[in-house]
C-alpha cells in the first residue's frame, strides 16, 4: 500500500504527516511551484480518505507552502533562494542560543544521554537505515533542547524545522559524518564548560543543511 511505503501510520494526527510528505516534496522541488495539488490524486497516492490531505492542504496555505488558485484547487508557491537561507538561519540562531544556555547547566548524567542518543546516530548511520538515522537524529536534539529549559525556544525550534528535508540528508553518507562530528565536537564542547564552541559546535550542522538543499535544489528545475 502506498502509505506504508511513506511511513504513514493512521493516527489522529494523520493529517499533519500528509502535510509533512508534502513539505518534503516542496522543499526539495520534486513538485514545483506552480504544481496544482488535486485532493483525489494525492489523497489515492498516499492510500488515506480525502480529509486529512484537505486539512493539511489548509495547514500548507497557512504555511505560505501553497496557494488557493480560483478553478484550480491548491498550487505549490514559490520558493526562493532566499527561502532556504532564512529557514536555516533561524534554526541556527535558536539552536545555538540553546547549546550556548545548555553549557552552564548539563550535568553529567545529562551528558551521558547525549552520548548515548549520538552512538544511536552512529549505529543507525553504519547500518545505512534511513528512517533510524532520521529517528536517531530527531531524538539526539530532543535530548539536548530538553536540558536547556528553554522550552519555548525549542518549540519554535521544532516548529522550524518541520522545513528540513530529513530524508534528504539522511540517505547522504557525507551528511551522517558532518552531523556525527558535530555531535561529538559539542558533547567535547560541554564537558570542557565552554559555551561559545558549543555553538559553533551545533551552527555547523544548519549552515551544512543549508548548503547540501542549496545545491541539491541548483539541480533540479526550479530556478533554472
């Protein structure tokens, strides 16, 4: 069935991983702006009823993802250079005013679940499992945002990084080992109690996301 094969689970919130599904298919341009988004065809493509693709059709326009288009349903919008810049600049921003509060405060045992949380990435990356590095990935920052305390901030961090194409990253090997290093460059950052390499610990792995988008997107037809 077409909605295994994507991940989709039927859950209540299962409006928002059609939303996500297509995110991911915006942000990295297989569909391009311009593209009408038909309610039938996508809700038959990815094996679920209508309604939870009209609801997070309605979250995307929300989003500015998508356009209302008179007699022609959605449309994907456009996304510009400047787009992906800014999504990564303000993950990067929020992230490392996290790591930088997080330095005065982890303890060791707090450390230690971020130690183990980057060995799940590295077991996952060396079994070359997509969906586990992604996993891996998610909970290594959930880990660290919860230490902070700035659970607002993480919030918004979340939030902005509903933008990132996960699947994308994950399937590029060059990518794992970026990320792997910078994990392990800001646990070294916080054992030695220092909140300035912690961020440029953690800053490497959003202006590294930001260039691989860049240029997988110069590939593809969208600012040809």
């Amino acid at each position: 069935m077409a909605s295994e094969s994507l991940g989709l689970r039927r859950r209540p919130q299962l409006s928002e991983e059609v939303a996500s599904i297509l995110r991911h298919k915006i942000m990295t341009a297989e569909l391009l702006p311009g593209t009408p988004i038909r309610m039938d065809e996508t809700a038959l493509e990815l094996g679920v009823s209508v309604t939870p693709v009209r609801e997070a059709l309605l979250t995307l326009r929300g989003e500015g993802m998508v356009e209302s288009a008179p007699h022609r349903g959605y449309v994907v919008a456009g996304l510009s250079r400047t787009d992906v810049e800014d999504v990564f600049w303000l993950q990067e921003q929020a992230a490392t005013r996290i790591a930088r509060r997080t330095a005065g405060l982890i303890d060791d045992d707090q450390l230690a679940l971020l130690v183990a949380a980057n060995d799940r990435l590295r077991g996952a990356v060396a079994g070359n499992d997509a969906v586990a590095i992604t996993e891996a990935e998610f909970e290594f920052h959930r880990t660290h945002n919860r230490i902070s305390g700035s659970n607002k901030l993480a919030w918004f961090l979340l939030a902005a990084t509903r933008y990132t194409p996960h699947q994308l990253y994950a399937s590029d090997p060059d990518w794992a080992a970026v990320t792997l290093d910078s994990h392990q460059r800001l646990i070294e950052a916080y054992r030695a109690g220092d909140p300035d390499d912690a961020a440029a610990a953690i800053a490497v792995q959003f202006t590294d996301g930001a260039e691989r988008l860049l240029a997988h997107l110069e590939t593809t037809p969208l600012w040809g």
